[in-house]
C-alpha cells in the first residue's frame, strides 16, 4: 500500500485520467473528490463489497425456466 500525506488542495493523480483532490479536513473526517472519465466507475467500499455480494449471491441461484416463462408470458 502506498502512503501519502496531502494537504487540503493538493492533489493525487492515478493512472492518465484519474485525480484525487482532498477537499478537506473535519476532525477524523477527510472529504475528498474525484475527477475520473464517466466509464469509470466510482463506489465507496462498502457500496463495493455489497454489489459484489450481490452478484454473487444471483450467480448462485438456480434459474427455473417454467417461472421465467410465467412471467414474460403475455395474457
């Protein structure tokens, strides 16, 4: 892991496209934002973890065709 000290205004870049600006500083808080091409996707880790829990847990599952069917059938 890489560790850097920033100050408020200073920047990190990754990669070409990708830039870390810390915003600020609120007690144990640090508010940071980020420049990155819209085909990058953003997520704090916990959002993260959880859609890839998700996909996961729908991978899993066992597909019963007669439902699907049921369900786009048309009346």
């Amino acid at each position: 892991m890489l560790v850097l000290a920033r100050k408020k205004g200073e920047s990190i870049i990754i990669g070409d496209q990708i830039e870390l600006v810390v915003l600020g500083v609120e007690g144990d808080v640090v508010k940071l934002g980020i420049q990155a091409p819209k085909k990058v996707q953003v997520y704090r880790k916990e959002i993260y973890d959880a859609i890839k829990e998700n996909n996961r847990e729908a991978s899993s599952q066992s597909l019963d065709m007669e439902s699907l069917n049921k369900l786009y059938k048309k009346e």
